[in-house]
C-alpha cells in the first residue's frame, strides 16, 4: 500500500484518446480512422494503417479529473495536468501539458507527439494532475488508474501483448540458425524483441491444420496443436523472462517494465499463488539463484503454462470428438 | 376580452339547454314569437332592455347574454350519464383496448406524446408543446376536487365494482384505486397537456376527433399518412393510468364548433359492468351536460365550461392555443416497481421501503426517462429543422411545485444520437471517423415491393445511417452499439443492437433514418414510409411481419426490412470495426493462445494462510519519521504464516529503497516478535503500528512515498 505524505484525490483520471494522426516521412499527415485505438481495450495501434515510413504520430487526448479537483478550498494551486508515455523498453518519458477546456470544468485536452525513434513497442500513456501542496511544486495529485497502451508496431488496438507468430521454412530460411532445427515442427525464439514463435512450413500440412476453422474434428486437433505449442511458448517466455532479472543493491530483482514484466505479472500468480506478484518474483529469484528449490518450481511453472494454454479444455474437445467418432463409426 | 358567439345561435343552444321553447321565452318576455325567432335566425338583435330580460329568463346576469362565452347554467346541470345495461343482458367486465396496457406511465409517456406529435398543428412550423403534470392532492385540495367531479354520485359505482372485485382485474385495479385513496388520503392526478395541437374538433357524435378520443374505441383519426399511430389504441392508455378508470378533458379547438373554440370539456369513466339500485350498468360513463335531443335528454354531452369550473377540475389551460388537456385521476405506475432499482437514484432518497405505485417523484423520474428515450429524435433540430416537440414534466402536492418543471433536453438524456442527427440536420457529417465525436453518414438501400404481390421492385429508396461515438455513462439508455430506427414521426420504432462486432470496438451509438425522416423529397420517401407504418406492430416498437403488410404487399414483402437491418448491420460494421487482416500468419487460433491476459488466478493452495494487508493510516512524525497504523485481515485457516512488515520509498524505476524499523508495536491480534509479525491462532483480523527510523530515510521524508508491504519469511 502507497501513502503518501500529502494530501490528494482519492478517485482516478479519466483518460480518452480521442484522434490519432500519422506523419509520414515525406512530410504529409494520415489522420487514421478512430478503429486505431480502442477505449475498451484503452490501447491505440499505431501500426494499423499499414505504414512503414512514418516519423511520428501525434495522439488527441481528452482528460477529466475526478470530482474535487477544482475545488476552491483545495489543498493545492497552480493544477495542470500532464499526459506522461513511458517507454520500459527504451526508457523514455514524453509528456504533454493539457489545457483546460472551459473554466470552473474538470476536462482537460491536448495532444501528445509520439517520435518513432522513440520507441521499439509498446509505451504506457498516463495521465498525472500535478500542482503545489505545502509549497512543493509538481506533487502528483491524481493519476489513470490504468494506463493506455501506444503500440508502435501493432496493427490491432489490443491490450494484452501479443506474441508474435511467423511462418518459415527451416531448411530455406535467411534465418540460417533457423537451419539447425530443421526437424523440429516449431521453435521459440525468447530473445527477440517480442518472443516470437516459429512455424516450420517444411512439416507438411501445419499451416494448413493451423490456418483451418471448421468445426470438425479437425478443429479440435488444431486446438490441441495450438495447446501444445502455448505450453512450450509459455515456459519458454517465463524462463527467459525470469532469467533476465535486474537485481537491485541488495540482491533482490527489480520487476521488469518490458513485455518480460507483463508476461511475469501473468504467470507468477498460478507459480505462486496467493502471494504478491513482488513477493512471488523474489521467491521464484531466489530458487533460482540460491542453493534449491529451483527443480521443484519446476512443476509449478509448467502448470502455469498449461493453464495458459487452456490445454485442458484442448484436450476434453479431442477426447470427446473422437468418441463421437467412434460411435458413428459403429452404428 | 373573448369573443363570444352569435348571439342567435347561442340564444338557441340556451333555450334547448333550458328546455324551452321560443314560444315559450316570447311569453315570458311578452314579445312575439316572430320577434324571438328573428334573434335567432340572425335577422335582429335584442334591444339592450330586452337582454335584462333574457338574461332573467335564461336565469344568468346581464354579462354572461351580452359576451356569450359560456353556456348559461340554466336547464340541466352538469352530470354524470352512466351508459345503461344491454337489453340483451350482456356484459363487458373492462375496457378491452386499455386491457392491452398496463398501468405505465413511460408507456402512456409514448402513447400521448405520439398523439400529440400527430396532431400538431404544421402551418405555423412551431412545435407541439406537450406538459405533463403530475399533482398529488390530500386534505381539503382532495375534498374540494372530489365536489366538483360529484364523487358522491359515483360512490355507489364504485362500491358495486368493488364488491364484485374478486371475480375480475379492472374491478380488482379499481378497488385498490378507491382503497388508496381513503386509506392514504390521498389521489394522484397526472395531467397531459399539449399546446399547438388540433384539440378536439369535431362534433360530439358524429365523426371527428372529440368523437374518436371520448366516444369510440379503436378509431384513429390521425391527421396525416405519416402519423405514428395506426390503430387508436394509445388512447386506452389514458384510462388504463387511471386507477380509478377516470379521465377528465378539456380542449382548446383550433376549427371552432357551435362557434367557440376554449373550454370544451367532457370526462369519460371506464368501469366493468354493474348494477346500482337494481339498475343495470353497461360500463363507461361521462361527466358532461344532458343533451336535450338524446332521448329522455339522458346522454351528456360536451359543455362550455366557464373559467371557474375548469380550475376546480384542475383543467386550467395556460393560454388560449389550440390543444388538449388529459387529466388522468387516480394515476398509478405499476411498471415503475419492476425497475425499481434503476428509479431508485432518481426518487431523491425519498425510500419508504413501500413499493409505492403512486410516488409522484418517481414518476416524474420515469416520465423524463421515457420521453427522451423515445422522443430525442422529435425534440432535436439543427440546420434549417426546427423541433417538432417541446416536452417538460412538473410535479405539485396541493398546487405548491415539489419537483420543478424540466424541459426534457434531448442533448441530456441522448447525448451521442442528439448529436448524430444534429450533424445530419447541419450537414455536418463525414464519410469516416478519424476523430471522437464525429458523426459518419452512409446511405443504405430499401427496396421497396411492389403492392398486391406483384414480384418485383418499386423503387429504391436510400434510408441514411448515421454513426458516432457513445457518450460515456450518460446515454443510459440499453446499453451502447445499438441502432435506433425512425421513420418521418422521428419516433424510435426499433433499437437494435449490432452483433459480430470484433472485440474493443469502440462504443458507439447508430441512427438510422427511413422514409421522410431523410427528408420529404428523397426519392421514395412516401412509400417508404407508408410501407414501414404498415410494418408497425399496435407497441409501434419494431419492423416485420404484419398482417396488414401481408395483405397490401406480399407475405414475403417483410424480408425487405430483413436486407435493410442485414444492410445497416454490415454499414455500421465497416463503420466501427478493422477490417479483418487477411494474410496474418499462423493463424487466428495461435495468436489468440498467444495473447497474455488476464485470467482468473490460480486457486490459493491448502496449507498456512497468508494474512494480507488491509488498511493502512501513515503520518509524518514531528521527527521526520513515518508513523503507520495497519489493519491485516486474515483468511480462515489452522495455520497462519508469520509475516514481515516491510516498509520502502516508492520509485519510479529500479529498486525501492527500504527503511528501518525504529519500532513496531503489536495492538491487536497478533505480536512482534523480532520485526515479524505471528498472529494468534483463530483471528481473522490484527493491528499494529510502528515508526520508521530517521536515520535510514535516504531524503527528506515530506519528499517520499511509503509503500508498505507484508512478506511471508525473512523478508529481504
């Protein structure tokens, strides 16, 4: 729990983008449909219009502060608001000053400019009321309780961070480490910048079966085959995750801010549950690094990628197809 | 000062009201018949002495011969006319048309303001006004309303329903209507009123708009092809309001009748069979003059009232434009108790704990919701378009306002489809959304069948779709990604919501406009909308199948309706939605199983619990140290882990520094035993405070955050 040694709002920041435009590297500006951000999923996709070339984005945004903000008798002055994007990844911090949109109201707005040099993936978009209590300048006095999500690369305005999947054929790849594994029907590549899932092309019919939406047993093969290959992603994701800790002075790790933090903060409550996903990473670090303890973690972990991968569910469908199967077989 | 009427018809009317003759004045005034009958006709006029004695003789003053605006109150007085028994002993136990309803008042909201959206008056290009005032009377305000509507001669009516009340609902209605009545005091009173309406013109019997509001069931008389009803049944819920089945009416005519335009007022009572004194009652009732030609002058009739009688019939008209006003008594809301729970914010903290029907601040709430729900689209305008309705909802106890009059402001209660047709009026819209709070515009094909079956297509005609963003929690009205559909009455016929919409799409709100709601002079628009209409259910709540589309079409013409809503559904879509990528790799299935989000946590194994920090009050000390009081709950368990206080200065990024116990005190349910923290066995709940030491704060304490935190163990 956060205290903090001044006096605040108790009630969050609502945040709303409300445009989002593209400027291209020959100069020219894109104003991209609103389907480029999603206000449920609160993530805005900069990659969706499809260019490849563009300098930097520039993001309309619309704040209201929770009720109190603009009291008379309120324990702060000189309020302004600032929409802050944090890179974990880059660690970089833009921010923007809104303006208030009529006096005596709550709603704030402006625009934030997002550099493409800035950024590899995805940067947190948060909104901080800031002014001067008992004479410090720039307290925070609310802040989004969830921040958005400004992907540079994705094509989908989707919250949850999504893996990526690509298609290869091992033996003729430019990828030429991709060569060594030329049996192998996928791979996972965990140090890229996203983890990134390999499909063999030269195991004949896994596109096809992957690529196949029916609703015959076929389908529930694919769903196996999916199962399977997320358990594998998801215990290579949180090894490589966890293997790559900051650790502070005192040996304890840092929690990570890149999409190794995101996919922690998932998995660590099934390998530890009913603790603090801090408290879990510190004991999960320390297994790891200290004398034991390491190789029975390793059932949890494994656990914790299979319900993932909703592997259970995959296999009940296949189970109960190919019973139906062979009793229409029967008859 | 008001114009009265001829004096010759007037003088006739009186000498009928009166029951006598022209003979019979002439002798009483001692003139000649000829004299009396030339007055009449129109071809003399009395001699200023002559009026004293007419006036005499009429039994009224001097003033009321020479203005003539009300009837005098010589001959039959005002009263009720109870339609008597069948011959042929037959009996109806309730109005079947009001049956149709229940008593609700956002379903009365729908049907008068149609009515009143219907009738009004278009050559002046203002907008009907439509006022509904909801009284609640008690005391002597209820005795005195009860006088003049002679409650003592329809006591006995009501005490024959309620006596067979067991066997029937309209008896059962009418009976808890009079209970609530004497046992709480009390009697609502929901007045209608609409200004710049056609009022009710016409003749009392023959065919007219006063004949098929107060004498007829199942008429429509509606002013025009475009009108929203069809079936002349939105005025039975009037009477299925009331709980006592009784509506009083008064009218300002825009066409004058027997010379006079104000105060044209009728009651009408709806009660199930009966018998009185052994006589024998068919049902309905009304409260008017006894017309001398009815047969036994039995029958009453529409009178002229005189601006006294309408004020204690609480029927006072604000002014003299041309409308009508419904006064309902006894109104009830029996809808009101299934939505209870959404009315509750409304009511004002006003909660008995009774399930009260008759809560006129509820009602109130109710009728705002309602009516800007169904009636945004008529009360919005924009460009060149001016609103076709004004409504505003008031409520009083005893003629002192308690809720104040409120305008219903379409741009309030449907913020985001205010705004579409706005955009549309102003000829603002784009063709995509690149930005929060645009509206898109698209047009969307009905083809319309050829009637009489024919295969075959009449004409396309290009309804207009319009889109834009939801407006937050404001638009309280079934949720976000629906269409609503209007037709030229600007009422929403259909909501609908869209499906297969990919997930996070942003909310939005759609409208959709057919027939001459696009305009008058789009291409097809009177067939469209004659098509539509006859596609409209009696509850005027959706398009499909009808009989009467059957008949004047084909039994397949709905499916027409069915490509436009499939049509809409697919515009809305492109609207809203990415469109799909075509070439993703790997699949849809892979990517969705590699798509980290949340998922519900993994069941907390058997075995020691983990207490978990609760509460937590923190201070600065007078030495610059953080003094903190925590609360821990406990989950039930045998056995609960020791746990570790640890309290740290958050950062923004790296490790957060820790600080130092200077002291920590158990309070209760637990004890410190070397900075950790061992619960007694059994509580489920344990305090303790503690202070940080100065000495290993790394900054000003005023300038830091305090995080603090349990940890299970050693609690590095």
């Amino acid at each position: 729990m956060k205290i903090y040694p001044y006096k605040r709002l108790n009630r969050p920041v609502a945040l709303r983008v409300t445009s989002v435009s593209l400027k291209l590297s020959d100069g020219t500006r894109d104003q991209l449909e609103t389907t480029a951000y999603s206000t449920q999923q609160q993530s805005v996709a900069l990659g969706i219009a499809g260019h490849i070339d563009w300098v930097s984005a520039t993001i309309g945004l619309s704040a209201t502060l929770p009720p109190g903000a603009n009291a008379p008798d309120a324990a702060w002055s000189d309020l302004s608001v600032l929409a802050v994007l944090t890179d974990g990844e880059t660690n970089v911090r833009t921010s923007a000053d809104l303006t208030l949109d009529a006096e005596g109201g709550r709603d704030w707005s402006g625009s934030l400019e997002v550099l493409r040099d800035d950024h590899l993936g995805r940067a947190s978009l948060a909104v901080y009321a800031v002014g001067t209590v008992d004479g410090v300048r720039g307290r925070s006095i609310a802040e989004t309780d969830r921040s958005w999500i400004v992907d540079t690369v994705s094509d989908e305005p989707v919250r949850g961070l999504q893996l990526d999947v690509q298609t290869a054929s091992f033996k003729r790849s430019s990828r030429e480490w991709l060569q060594a594994y030329a049996d192998a029907p996928w791979i996972v590549d965990a140090s890229a910048r996203v983890p990134t899932v390999f499909v063999n092309t030269d195991v004949e019919g896994v596109i096809g079966l992957l690529d196949s939406n029916g609703s015959g047993v076929d389908s529930k093969v694919r769903d196996l085959l999916v199962a399977q290959m997320a358990t594998d992603v998801w215990t290579a994701v949180f090894h490589g995750a966890i293997g790559d800790l900051e650790v502070e002075p005192g040996g304890a790790p840092v929690f990570p801010t890149d999409w190794q933090g995101e996919v922690l903060r998932e998995m660590l409550p099934d390998v530890f549950p009913g603790v603090h996903v801090e408290e879990a990473l510190r004991q999960v670090h320390r297994r790891r690094t200290g004398e034991s303890g390491w190789v029975e973690l390793q059932t949890r972990i494994h656990y914790a990628a299979v319900r993932r991968a909703d592997a259970a569910k995959a296999l009940a469908y296949v189970i109960r197809s190919l019973e139906q199967m062979n009793r229409e077989s029967e008859t | 000062m008001e114009t009265g009427e001829e004096f010759g018809p007037w003088l006739a009317r009186q000498l009928k009201l009166a029951g006598k003759t022209q003979a019979e004045l002439a002798d009483e005034l001692q003139l000649t018949r000829a004299a009396v009958s030339a007055w009449i006709t129109g071809r003399s006029t009395p001699r200023p002495t002559v009026m004293t004695d007419i006036a005499k003789a009429l039994g009224t003053d001097v003033g009321t011969v020479h203005t003539r605006t009300t009837d005098t109150q010589a001959g039959l007085p005002v009263t009720w006319y109870h339609r008597p028994g069948y011959s042929d002993g037959g009996r109806d136990l309730g109005n079947a048309a009001a049956f149709a309803f229940d008593a609700d008042v956002q379903v009365l909201a729908r049907e008068t303001c149609q009515n009143s959206l219907d009738e009004r008056l278009t050559e002046n290009g203002r907008p009907v006004r439509v006022r509904y005032t909801l009284h609640e009377l008690t005391g002597e305000a209820l005795d005195s309303f009860r006088e003049a509507i002679l409650w003592n001669d329809l006591f006995p009516h009501y005490s024959a329903v309620s006596e067979a009340a067991g066997n029937q609902k309209v008896g059962r209605v009418v009976d808890a209507g009079v209970r609530d009545m004497y046992e709480k005091g009390r009697l609502v009173l929901l007045r209608v009123d609409d200004y710049n309406a056609s009022g009710l013109i016409g003749d009392d019997y023959a065919d007219g708009k006063f004949a098929a509001v107060v004498r007829r069931q199942l008429e429509s008389l509606k002013s025009g092809p475009g009108a929203g009803g069809s079936y002349g049944l939105g005025k039975a819920t009037l009477w299925a309001t009331s709980a006592l089945g009784l509506v009083l009416i008064n009218s300002t005519l825009s066409v004058p009748h027997e010379g006079r335009t104000e105060r044209r007022v009728i009651g009408r009572l709806e009660l199930p069979w009966r018998e009185v004194d052994g006589e024998p009652y068919a049902g309905p009732a009304w409260f008017g003059r006894p017309d001398p030609d009815s047969p036994g002058a039995m029958v009453a009739r529409s009178w002229w009232a005189d601006e006294e009688t309408v004020a204690r019939l609480y029927l006072t008209r604000e002014s003299d434009e041309p409308g009508t006003s419904f006064l309902i008594v006894g109104a009830h809301d029996v809808a009101s108790l299934e939505s209870r729970s959404d009315a509750d914010d409304e009511s004002g903290g006003v909660e008995d704990g009774d399930e009260d029907t008759r809560d006129i601040r509820k009602m109130h709430g109710r009728l705002v919701e309602a009516l800007g729900r169904d009636f945004w689209a008529a009360m919005t305008g924009g460009g060149s378009r001016l609103p076709l309705l004004e409504v505003s909802v008031r409520a009083f106890q005893n003629g002192k306002e308690v809720v104040p009059e409120k305008q219903v402001d379409p741009s309030v209660e449907q913020p985001a489809r205010t705004r579409a047709l706005r955009a549309h009026y102003e000829g603002t819209t784009v063709d995509r959304l690149t930005e929060a709070g645009q509206v898109a515009a698209r047009n969307v094909p009905l083809k319309l069948p050829l009637s009489g079956g024919a295969h075959g297509t009449l004409g396309t005609h290009q309804a207009v779709l319009l889109v834009t963003e939801a407006e937050g929690d404001r638009d309280g009205d079934g949720g976000k990604n629906q269409v609503h559909s209007l037709r030229g009455n600007r009422m929403t016929v259909k909501r609908a919501g869209v499906q297969r919409l990919p997930l996070g799409t942003n909310p939005f709100q759609a409208v959709l406009l057919v027939g001459e709601a696009v305009g008058e002079t789009a291409p097809f628009a009177m067939e469209a909308e004659e098509f539509l209409r006859a596609a409209e259910p009696p509850e005027h709540d959706r398009w499909g199948q009808t009989e009467e589309l059957t008949l004047r079409w084909s039994p397949s013409a709905y499916r027409r309706i069915s490509a436009l809503t499939a049509e809409v559904n697919n515009a809305v879509r492109e609207l809203v939605a990415r469109p799909k990528r075509t070439n993703r790799e790997g699949g849809e299935a892979v990517r969705k199983a590699l798509t980290v989000r949340t998922r519900p946590k993994a069941k907390a194994p058997a075995g020691p619990v983990v207490p978990v920090l609760d509460k937590l009050d923190a201070t600065v000390g007078d030495d610059g140290e953080w003094r903190i009081t925590a609360e821990v709950s406990i989950p039930r368990g045998d056995e609960i882990v020791p746990m570790v206080p640890v309290a740290q200065l958050d950062v923004r990024s790296g490790g957060r520094p820790k600080l130092e116990w200077a002291e920590l005190v158990a309070v209760e349910g637990c004890e410190v035993e070397d900075e950790t923290l061992r619960f007694t066995p059994g509580v489920r709940r344990a305090k303790f405070r503690g202070s940080t030491d100065v000495t290993s704060h790394p900054v000003r304490t005023t300038l830091t955050r305090l995080v603090l935190e349990l940890r299970a163990g050693k609690g590095e």
